[in-house]
C-alpha cells in the first residue's frame, strides 16, 4: 500500500455529526470536550501501528471540537490526544500522553495490547491521583477507521413481527457457529457464519422470529483474562458503541454485519442486539485511559458526591456511564439511531437497564432517558427490551419500567424453576407467571407481551445443566468457583453431573420437555438459549463470560443425539404459532365474556373442581390444571377480524407420584391428549377423556388436551 501523504488542507468543518464522517468529498471530525484544553487528532497508517501526522483541532463549537479535511478518504486510520488538567481529585483526567479512541467510531484497526502504558498514572503507585505516567500508548491501542458507509439495502425492511406472535432466540455471533461442520470455516463464529444458509435454514425450521445477539458492538478483554489466557466471550466490556464487534467478522468490513441483518430479514427473523450503556471497558479509578476517561471523565462519568476521584458503581463493572449529562445522553441516543437507521437492526436489549434510570444515585422511571426514547420517532417503534436490575440500592425494578419498554422477567424464571424443582407452596406464583405476570405488568396499562419469559440465558445454566447439577462448577475460570450466582433453584435429579443410569437420563430428559412446554405455552413472550434445544451443556459452569472455547460453543453433532428434543422444541413453536389461546394480547379477565357462561380461564384441582381461594396457599400442592376457554378469546387478526380457537386443558404435576385428573364437568366433547412429557417427544397415544373421566398424569409431567369449542 502506497504511503499516506501529509494532510495539508484543514478546513473549520462543523460540530455535528460527532465521529469521523464522510461526505462523498471529504471527512468531517467533531469531538466533544468540555474541560480539555487543547486536542489533537492523530493519523496514522493503514496498520495502525506508526503515526504519521498530528493535528490541532481549532474549532471549538458548544464545547464540540471540530474541523474538515478535504483531503481525507475512507479507510483513514486515527485517534485523538487531549490535552487538559490532570486532578483526578476534580474529577479530571486528561493525559496527552494517552491515544484515545473516539466515541463515535464505526469501525477499528488492530485490538487493544495490555501494556502499562494504557494508564494514566504509573501502575504500582499507591495513589493514582498523585501520580502522573507519561509513557505513549498508541502502539498498544485499537485506532478509529473512517468507512464508508453506502450499502446496498435494497427493498430490506424491518419485519415488523407484533410482539405477541415474537419467539426469541439468544445466541451469541461467535458459539452459534464456531463448531457448524455446514458452514465454511473461514466463517465459522461470525456474522457471515450467522447468515450463511445452513445457519438461516436452521433458525426458519425451528420457527423463531427474532435472534437476540449478545454484545456485539466494539469490546475489549479485561487484563485480568488476557494475562491468564481467558477472553472476554460475552462481550459486556465496550469501547466503541457504534462499531462491530470485529472478532465477529470474516471480512474485517462492517459491511458484513450489514448483510447478515439483510439475510436474516429475507428469511423474516428479526435481529435484536444486546447492548450495554450502563457502563465501559476503562473500569473504576485505577483502570486504563482509552477514550471516556482521557476525553472527559467528569461529563462521561458518574463520580462520587464528595470524592470526585472514584466512580459510582451501580453496575459491578467499576464505573456507570452518567446519562444525567446532556451530552453523554446524546452519544447513547445517537448510538441507538445510528443501529436502527445505518445496520436496520430490528431491537435493542439494555444491560443493566436501571443503571440508565439513575437520576441523583435513585431509579427514576420517568428519567431523562426513557422520555428522550418514547419521544424518538426512530426508537419509539422497535422492539426495547430492559433487563430490569442493576446492582445498586433500589435497583431491582422487574415491572416498573415505563409502557413501550418489555423486560427480562426473572420472576418467571425462578418460580418456573422452583415448580418444577418440586418446591412447595409455589403454585400461586406458577400460575401468575403461566398466564403473563399481570399482577406486574397490568397495573401500568402494559400487555402480557411485556414479560419476556425465560427458563435460561447466557447468564446461568443451560437447561441442560439446569435438570443435571444442584450446583455450579465454575472452577475453569480462574476464581476458585467463587463467582457465577450460588441460588440456581437447579435439581440434578439425583446425580451431579452426567449419568449413565437410565431412570436419572429419562427423568432429566422429561424435566427438560417440562421446561420447555411451560415456557412456549406460557402467556407473554418466550425466550430460549440457543442450544437448550438439543441439550448443550457447559459442563455445570454457571458463568460461563469467559470460556471462548468448545465450553460454550454449540456442539453440533449433538443434535442428532438430541434429535427427539429439537423435534420437540419445534412442535412447541409451531403449537403456539398456530394458536392465538397461548399468545395473547390481553390478560385473562377470570369471568364470562360476550355474554356467555364459561369463564375465559379456570383452575382446576386434580378432582377437576375448581380451585378456592384458600387452597392457592397449601404448601402440599404441587399438581393443578388450568382451563383455557377458546371461544372466550378475545382477540382480532391484523385485519380487526375476530379470531378463535380450540378449548385447551393443561395439567400439571411436578409431584414425584402419578396424579389421577378427573376431567372437568364442563360441556363440549370430550378431551383428546395433544401432549405429554412423559412420552419422548412429548407424544402420546391419542387417549381420549369424557367430562368425569381420569387422566392419569405421570410423575414431573405435563399434558395438554384439547376440544373443538
């Protein structure tokens, strides 16, 4: 590649778009900074690894430097200096010496290198704000890229799937197909793996309609891992907000993101992607100076009351992104439209979403940030998805977020865990979560599809693991099993670890069809892990962020060992697509609706009575049925016509011993078994129950019989 020439012609430019932007002509960079005093913009080679040219940022626009090179194309490669106070007691960091990322960048060049040199105060001195290092870190930092960002979209649009017909799929870009023996192997564990043809057939038969991709912008490794050769494979650790994650990619081009969205589109899947504002990679005081830090730490940041030279921590992470600060609220604002306008992204899902509620240390669900999001044209009609908690006081806010927003209800984890654990004395929270969490969702206006419904996910045990181990075996990551949560509500079903008795595998094979019928027959929105369909393990690793290696992969000769479970997860998906009774948009009303005389929903004993009030709080109580009234459906199609099903008549029994239901007194034809745990696959030999007759459920199971309304 031939020699960059020195940039000669440097024009005021303007302080809007922030980031490096390439107008056909020229590249405009605009750089917020309100207590610097000087900043430098950096240009190095193609590479990266040597600086060729530096400078003066003049313009200064509403604390926005600015300028235009006209000379400047795509593929440039840069970074910036700023020159400013050194008080870490103020709260201000400024280190010339220190290359910094820019914030806005869409695309980088090399990976961050562990060096001492990335701190801003010598590492070893006891205090970091009566220290100052002034070694150069640019050969150890990943450089900004200019691109280009035309692609050819063509008629790509949104699928547009209503939240209460969605099916999600978490997985993450490099596990899905890092271990696919179909797909190429130079893009196996990428984007372009992701949207290659077996990866796309294999998510249409399943019948999911939505991915949701763990982290995927720009991330780096903590030092901690990459010292002792563990990698960041979750990748809640970001440092560019607005570009790809570049471990992902096949080509080294952002353009292949873009084509995995357009791919996925074509096939009508939706892509969601999990991000993470609450915090970045630059950890609390003592951590590296590689962007926010070194650019402005005191508007960026959110310091302590009265020691502004530590970080409020809301988020385990060292430091909390302080979205009260106009500017770094716009830097979040302008990341999510640049997602759904530039990469067509379809949703979002917020790590940690309450630490961006945080107004003056509290929760505010009324924030800054959720009005800024209902008000945004762009924002205000995609999917948000708030994991609803972070780790500080008055964090935890599982309902309380504001309409628009759907959240990761653990409620409904841990109570699904604990019926089917054989707890007792947990039915009447079973039956809340079985039929959309109404009691903390309905109490705001928001609909059952607010609740995003998970048996597992990345964090925590596979289902796998979840019917296989009471406790978690961590230990491959380096901190003695101390970390990963200790309260699994796990059952190994007798045996920790694998099995080779065949009641123990059996049991464990049920348990998982168990899991998984509640799950997709549950009101609200389902979400699965990829690969709890055909029984992935992790080996009892519970927290599992950084295993990249065969621990967390998907093993896909597994799924002809498991073909019976994948079967099965796919007859789940296709039952509930075809029937409106298990997708609702409103919650059950537990009374008799267009003047008839059956209730939309009953609960029903083992002797098919109806359950009293009083019988929901007997600890014993581990088997019940639920009735679900087809004609009682009040639900319209896209085209306002009037939708209806069958009768549904679920039972449950999560009691080690066979339960004989008597079939409830209720008129209509007869019951026919749709379903049922005991049997693989979860068939069953078609056994038909008149009103008055049993139905004999097997211990841990579940069955669903149906009748024409």
């Amino acid at each position: 590649m031939t020699e960059l020439a020195a940039i000669t012609a440097v024009w005021p430019g303007r302080p809007y778009p922030r980031g490096a932007t390439w107008d056909g002509e020229g590249v405009n960079f605009a750089l917020y900074s309100q207590d610097s005093d000087r900043i430098e913009l950096c240009i190095f080679d193609a590479t990266g690894r040597r600086e060729l040219q530096r400078i003066a940022l003049r313009e200064r626009t509403d604390d926005v430097w600015h300028c235009y090179l006209p000379e400047a194309r795509p593929g440039l490669v840069y970074g910036y200096r700023v020159h400013g106070p050194y008080k870490p007691e103020e709260g201000l960091r400024f280190n010339s010496h220190k290359l910094l990322a820019d914030p806005y960048a869409k695309d980088f060049v090399g990976s961050l290198r562990w060096s001492d040199a990335l701190y801003g105060y010598t590492i070893g001195h006891k205090r970091e704000d009566l220290s100052f290092d002034r070694r150069d870190s640019a050969a150890y930092m990943p450089k900004a890229r200019v691109i280009e960002p035309a692609f050819t979209w063509g008629d790509d649009r949104h699928p547009d799937i209503a939240w209460h017909d969605t099916v999600i799929y978490e997985l993450n870009v490099r596990g899905f197909t890092k271990r696919h023996p179909e797909v190429p192997p130079s893009q196996q564990g990428t984007y372009a793996g992701l949207a290659s043809a077996p990866a796309i057939e294999y998510l249409k038969r399943l019948g999911v309609t939505a991915v949701e991709l763990m982290p995927v912008h720009f991330y780096v490794d903590e030092r901690r891992l990459f010292e002792t050769g563990l990698r960041n494979y979750w990748g809640y650790n970001t440092l560019g907000f607005f570009a790809p994650e570049q471990r992902y990619s096949a080509s080294g081009k952002v353009k292949e993101f873009k084509t995995m969205v357009k791919t996925l589109h074509s096939a009508g899947i939706e892509v969601i992607i999990d991000v993470v504002y609450n915090h970045s990679c630059e950890g609390n005081e003592r951590g590296p100076t590689l962007s926010f830090r070194g650019i402005d730490n005191a508007a960026y940041y959110r310091l302590a009351p009265g020691e502004r030279r530590r970080y409020q921590d809301f988020t385990g992470c060292g430091n909390t992104l302080n979205l009260v600060h106009p500017r770094t609220l716009q830097l979040v604002m302008d990341s999510l439209r640049y997602w759904v306008e530039e990469m067509h992204v379809d949703g979002f899902r917020f790590d940690l979403a309450s630490a961006l509620a945080r107004e003056d240390s509290n929760v505010d669900q009324l924030g800054a940030f959720f009005d800024v999001v209902r008000q945004d044209p762009v924002l205000n009609r995609i999917k948000l998805i708030a994991e609803p908690w972070d780790i500080g006081h008055g964090g935890y806010q599982v309902g309380n977020f504001p309409l628009g927003w759907a959240e990761w209800n653990d409620r409904y984890r841990d109570g699904m865990r604990a019926y089917w654990k054989g707890d007792g004395g947990v039915i009447g929270e079973f039956a809340r979560r079985l039929t959309g969490s109404s009691d903390l969702y309905g109490r705001s206006g928001r609909n059952p599809f607010a609740s995003i419904n998970f048996i597992t996910a990345h964090d925590g045990f596979t289902l796998n693991d979840l019917v296989s181990y009471n406790d978690k075996h961590n230990e491959a990551n380096g901190e003695s099993n101390r970390d990963g949560h200790d309260n699994n509500l796990s059952w190994n079903c007798g045996v920790e670890g694998p099995s080779d008795d065949a009641e123990i595998r059996g049991l464990r094979e049920r348990q998982k069809r168990n899991f998984l019928a509640t799950l997709l027959l549950s009101q609200g929105v389902p979400m699965l892990l990829a690969g709890d369909e055909m029984g992935r393990t992790q080996g009892g690793s519970n927290n599992a962020y950084c295993q990249d290696n065969e621990t967390t992969w998907l093993d896909w000769s597994a799924a002809g060992d498991k073909g019976e479970l994948l079967e099965y997860t796919r007859r789940l998906i296709a039952l509930r697509r075809a029937h409106p009774s298990f997708r609702r948009r409103d919650f059950f009303q537990g009374r008799p609706l267009h003047g008839g005389g059956v209730q939309d929903i009953l609960w029903i004993k083992p002797d098919g009575t109806e359950m009293t009030d009083d019988e929901w709080e007997h600890s014993h109580a581990r088997s019940l049925g639920v009735y679900l009234a087809g004609a009682a459906l009040v639900e319209v199609d896209a085209k306002g016509r009037p939708l209806r099903d069958v009768d549904f008549l679920m039972l449950f029994n999560a009691h080690h011993d066979d339960v004989e239901f008597v079939m409830p007194a209720l008129p209509g034809e007869s019951w026919r078994a749709l379903l049922d745990t005991a049997f693989a696959e979860g068939n069953h030999p078609g056994l038909r129950c008149a009103a008055g007759e049993k139905y004999v459920l097997r211990g841990r199971s579940l069955a669903l019989l149906t009748r024409s309304a």
